[in-house]
C-alpha cells in the first residue's frame, strides 16, 4: 500500500465547510476491507450530520470524514474476511459517523475508505459503481424500519419468491431513495405494497413493485388510501417523506391489522439547514419541530397508533445487518430481484464535487440521487 496515497473531503469541527485534504492510508482490521472508493452517494443525513451535528450527533470526534454510500474495488482484506478479496467490486454501508465507529477511516468521502465486511455486499458485473452507490443506506433504512423487531418486525426478504403473506404494507415516499429500497424489500419479503408519490412518479414506483400508488398532494390521499386498505390486513406504514407521519397515524387508526408507523421522517425538512449564519432558521424551525413531534405523539396516542423512530444503521447491532448486506442484497442483485433505484444522477467526478453535491442536495432532488464519481 505504500505506492498510494488517500485522500479526504474533511469536516473539521462541527458546521464547518468540507475541505479536500490528505489522509491518512487506512489498514484493514480484523473484519474489515480497505476499498478504493469510485462512487459516493449523497444522503440527506450527510448534509444534516454537517449543519446540525452537535444536536443530531453529538458523539462524533472532529476532525471528521462524513458520508455512508460508497462503491468501488477491494484493495486488501484483514483478517477472517473470507467473503471478498482484492479486485471485488462492492457496495458499502460506511460507518465512519455512526456511534459503532466513530472513525474518520470508515467515512464515505475519500478515496480509501474502510468497510466493514457485514456491511458489504457484491456488485454485479452488470452494475456501475455510480448505479450501486444509491443502495446502501437507503437499504439499510427501509431494512431497519421494515424488519427489526422494534420496527415493523415483518419477516426477511427472500432471494427465492414467497407465497404472499397476505399484509399490506403501506410506504409514504415511494419515490424517494429509502422508498425505493422500501418497497423492493417489503415485496420481496412477500408483502404486498401500498405508497405515494406525486403523478410523474406513478410508473417508476409501479416498476419497483407497488401494487398501488396514490398521489400524496390529493387532498383525499387519506380517505382514499382507507378506502383501499380498510379491508386489508395491514402490516404497518413507513413514514419517509418529511411531514408525512400524521397522515400515516391518521390512515393506520382506521385499518385493522399492525398499527405502527416506523417514521424515517421529521414534521418538517431538517435538511436545509444552512451552513452559516443559523441563530434565525434554528430559532424558527426549532420551535417548530418540537411542537411537531409532540403533536404527532398525542395524535398517535389518542388514535390507538403506535410509533417508532428509525435509525438507520441500526441494523448493524445485530444480525439484520448481516442478513441483509451478506445474505440476501448480493444474489438479489444478481439475479435482478433488488435493481439499483432511483437513478444516480452523477454531478462530479472528484472528492472536491462533494460539497456542491450537498448543497445540491440541500435544493431538493426528485426521483434520482446525487452521485459523486471518484
């Protein structure tokens, strides 16, 4: 490894800008794979962790390196890694800001980056690293949100087709990333799924699996959904999109089945935080969001609905994580049961793109997320 060198797209203290710099080399540990980063997808949490992450995460240590999609080639493995091996291409779920690492080594935005073998999975052939760089988290989220016993605690997905179980599950935000992993996993698990999206999307969310879809700027969404769901036994609601946790309570007190709605969502965007200058959003929005979430617990509490908060590298504390990364996204996307959705939309080609990407990001994207090449 001493022929190369790293590079990163640092934060150095909390809300500061990203600034591309060296880094140190990363050596695989026990577990562990070094991987030469080629496409690294932006999530909304990146931009968050950036803008608010002394409230959101507190525990991380500065300097930092930011980002959870990654794609590339295997460079070295450390040992007991007998999944992979150097010149694999994989997918990554990087934990670089998670409280499980906390390690500048395993953040997304630089060119070697380390990843954690249960968080890795085989890219096909068949898939660029700018089509799998879309996955990981948002896979990881619906995954958590779907299947963790203190989530939905529906059954696994399966590589093989299922008997269908005869549960609707129902995913508000089909078209975005977490929608679309959501829905490809809720199907493949046998249930049968019910979202929203706005018109244009209709087809993309069909394609992934939906059963139905309805438009969520209808102002009889809800009526509508229970008319439909009223006579389904429901599996329980995934709220996605920012704001749609009340009508999620408001459509699971009227359905028989699982009341719950997982939420990876807020009352209000959190994410167009800006970098400076924050005292007027925080004292605006802040209140805001508070009156927000308390609102939808009283909602849900005198609707007989429960609900949950995902985090979306939760999976990785047990063995969802494996189950997902290791046994059932690899052959899914080899076979093409899993496709790599939405569509990345490539906007750089270097780790100096990263912070533009962001503040892209920051601006709203619709159906496609945003890839930086490297």
């Amino acid at each position: 490894m001493s022929s190369h060198s790293n590079q990163a797209a640092w934060i150095k203290a909390k809300g500061q800008p990203l600034t591309v710099s060296a880094a140190p080399m990363p050596q695989p540990e026990v577990g562990e794979i070094l991987v030469r980063s080629r496409a690294i997808a932006m999530n909304p949490f990146d931009g968050v962790v950036q803008t608010l992450g002394g409230m959101v995460t507190p525990w991380v240590t500065y300097p930092a390196i930011l980002g959870s999609d990654v794609t590339g080639e295997v460079v070295a493995v450390g040992a007991s890694v007998s999944r992979f091996k150097p010149g694999d291409r994989v997918l990554g779920l990087a934990l670089g800001i998670d409280k499980l690492a906390n390690r500048a080594a395993e953040g997304a935005f630089q060119k070697y980056v380390i990843l954690r073998q249960e968080a890795s999975t085989a890219i096909p052939d068949s898939m660029s690293f700018e089509q799998a760089a879309v996955l990981p988290l948002a896979v990881a989220t619906a995954a958590c949100g779907l299947f963790l016993e203190d989530q939905l605690g529906l059954q696994a997905p399966s590589v093989e087709p299922l008997e269908p179980k005869g549960k609707t599950v129902l995913i508000w935000g089909g078209s975005t990333s977490v929608g679309s992993a959501a829905i490809q996993l809720a199907v493949a698990a046998g249930y049968e799924v019910v979202t929203t999206a706005s018109p244009r999307n209709f087809d993309f969310v069909r394609g992934l699996g939906a059963s139905r879809v309805f438009d969520y700027n209808d102002a009889n969404v809800v009526a509508n959904l229970v008319q439909y769901l009223g006579k389904r036994d429901v599996a329980g609601a995934l709220a996605i999109a920012a704001g749609s946790g009340a009508p999620c309570i408001d459509v699971m007190s009227r359905c028989q089945g699982n009341r719950i709605v997982s939420m990876a969502s807020s009352p209000l965007p959190i994410d167009d935080a800006p970098l400076t200058n924050q005292l007027l959003w925080k004292l605006t929005r802040l209140p805001r969001l508070a009156a927000g979430f308390l609102g939808l617990a009283i909602r849900a509490r005198f609707r007989g609905v429960t609900t949950r908060s995902i985090w979306g590298t939760a999976l990785m504390k047990g063995a969802l994580g494996k189950t997902i990364f290791n046994d059932f996204l690899g052959p899914a996307l080899a076979s093409g049961r899993v496709v790599a959705a939405p569509k990345p939309l490539v906007v750089g080609h270097s780790l100096e793109a990263i912070p533009q990407a962001l503040a892209q990001l920051r601006r709203g994207v619709s159906a496609s997320k945003l890839v930086v090449s490297v």
